[in-house]
C-alpha cells in the first residue's frame, strides 16, 4: 500500500473536479478525500496501490472536462488518513 497527496491549481473549483476525482479514484481502488481548499487549490489524498495512484495522477494532470490544471504537486502522505472510502469534502 501507498499514499501521497496532491495538490492541483487553476480552474478546479467549481466545474466538479472533486466529485469527478472521487470518481476516479473510487473505480481505481484508492481510498481519501478530495477537499476545496480557501486559496483556490484542491488537495488530494489517495491510498492504495501505487499503480492505481500514478494513474489517479496522470488523471489529475488534467481533470474533467470543465477544469483547467496549471499546477499538481505531488508529496508523500500516510495511508492511515485515507479513511474506508473516497470522500469529498
């Protein structure tokens, strides 16, 4: 199991990128969140198998078809945050 976090800029609020990322990361396997955060970015946390999150990050690189990614950044995270399931927040 791994985890890592993710934080993604540009048009990502409000043209359903959270509930597009749960999505996602519920038909991969990965368990977390996908919360707004007050300047504008999404934070992504995504536990599971490692090749499950690199293709949860390729996905992220662009989003859905609304969002518009400028920035992902990528950081090591502890699987133990990640909850039972894939929650928005």
């Amino acid at each position: 199991m791994s985890a890592a976090r993710f934080f993604v800029s540009g048009k990502v609020q409000g043209v359903w990128f959270r509930a597009s990322t749960r999505e996602q990361a519920r038909t991969l396997g990965l368990r977390g969140y996908a919360n707004n955060l007050a300047d504008g970015w999404v934070e992504v946390l995504a536990a599971g198998d490692e090749a499950a999150i690199e293709r949860l990050a390729q996905w992220l690189r662009q989003g859905p078809p609304n969002a518009r990614v400028d920035s992902l950044q990528r950081e090591p995270a502890d699987e133990t945050e990640a909850g039972s399931g894939f929650l928005c927040g």
